[in-house]
C-alpha cells in the first residue's frame, strides 16, 4: 500500500507530470528543469526527492550538480506502469509544447555539467 501512495503522490503535482514529460526527451539537470518549468532551486529539487523517492527518476551527481532521468521502473511496478502509460498520455498538451520548445535553449545550460 505505500508504495502505491508514493506513487499516486508523486503524480498528483502538475509539475512534476511535466518533469517526467520532459525526462522523456532526455535527461536533465536541476538548472535545466528550473529553466524549463519556471521554478526556484529548491523547488525543483523537493519535487526530485518526491519523484526519486516514488521510484520514478534516477539520479546521479556530477560534480556539484544533480543529473535525473526516468527510472526503468525496478523498484516499483507500480511506477513501472505509470511511467510507461505517462509515455501516451498528455503528448497534446499545449503547455508542454511550449516547454519542449525551450529544450534546445536549456541545453546551453549543459555546459554546468561541463564546468563543475
């Protein structure tokens, strides 16, 4: 039962839907998240700790920087399932169009990754 609760929890912020839509293009790091979806640091990163704690991203540091992806799902079947679902669902959506249309231009952020 709570690992579903984590689960439904992690998809029950806007925000973080939009992460894991983006994360589906590619990883990213905070200062690119932050970019894309309009939110302080620390917003981000409480919002990371959510989805990486519901077994929905994967993280690795870089330097002094967080790298997150999609998780495959082997801690939890649970997540497993949602984010192959979430992988059809919301591809229409205007708003996150427009954040995917501001990829390219967060990527030049990547060069955090680089200088650390």
């Amino acid at each position: 039962m709570k690992t579903f609760i984590r689960t439904m929890k992690a998809l029950s912020d806007p925000n973080r839907i939009r992460v894991l839509k983006l994360l589906q293009e590619d990883e990213l790091c905070v200062c690119e998240i932050r970019k894309i979806v309009g939110l302080a640091q620390s917003t981000v990163s409480k919002h990371m700790k959510i989805l990486e704690d519901a077994g929905m991203v994967d993280s690795r540091r870089q330097g002094t920087w967080m790298i997150y992806s999609l998780a495959d799902g082997r801690e939890s079947d649970y997540a497993k399932t949602m984010l192959t679902e979430l992988r059809h669902w919301l591809n229409d959506d205007e708003e996150l169009e427009q954040m995917r249309k501001v990829l390219p231009e967060a990527a030049l952020l990547r060069e955090c990754r680089t200088n650390s």
